[in-house]
C-alpha cells in the first residue's frame, strides 16, 4: 500500500459529504450513503486521520524517547497498540523500536 494523500483535508456537507484535500481541492471521498445516521461523525474522523496519523507517530516517539531512560517502551501496552495502530493506518507490519512501519516496499 502506498501513502494516503496528504492532509489536510477539509469535510464539505455538499448532500455528498465530499472530503477533499485543501492545498489544491482534490476529492478524497464522497460520504453519501446514509447507513446509522452517524455520518457527520464518521467523516469529522476520516477527515481528521492524516493529523491523527501524525500525532500518533509523535506522541509515541517522544514517549518512547522518554521513558527509553527508565524501562524499555516498546513491551508496554500503549506502544504496542500505537505502533499497531500506525501499521494499521499505513498497511504495514507493525515496527518495533520507531514509530514507522514497514513494508515490503518501503513505503510507510
């Protein structure tokens, strides 16, 4: 899996639900089937994902990098789930000791 497009995104309540990226209006996805009435909330999520991304990978290097003085990060839940979350998020194998994942072919 390649890299997701880049953030920011912005959310457009069109009817559509349009996401599209701000720097240059490119469509990221159309929201318009109604499936639980929950639509609103789910597209402020998948709109905020690439900042969410990034955040997380922050977060859990600076953490890591901090508590690296005092016990090993990476066996701690909390890690274990971010890197999991991350690898999820960009289709990659879970990496250990960082706060990319890997994939076969390199992207992240």
């Amino acid at each position: 899996m390649g890299n997701h497009t880049p953030g920011p995104w912005k959310l457009f309540d069109d009817r559509r639900m349009s996401i599209v990226r701000l720097d240059d209006g490119e469509l990221i996805a159309d929201l318009d089937i109604i499936v639980n009435g929950q639509e609103d909330a789910n597209a402020r999520l998948i709109v905020a994902s690439p900042e969410l991304l990034d955040a997380l990978r922050a977060i859990t290097a600076g953490y890591a990098a901090l508590a690296g003085a005092f016990r090993n990060p990476e066996e701690e839940e909390e890690v274990i789930a971010a890197r999991a979350a991350i690898a999820e998020a960009t289709g990659a194998e879970p990496a250990r000791g960082s706060t990319e994942s890997s994939t076969p072919n390199g992207d992240t």
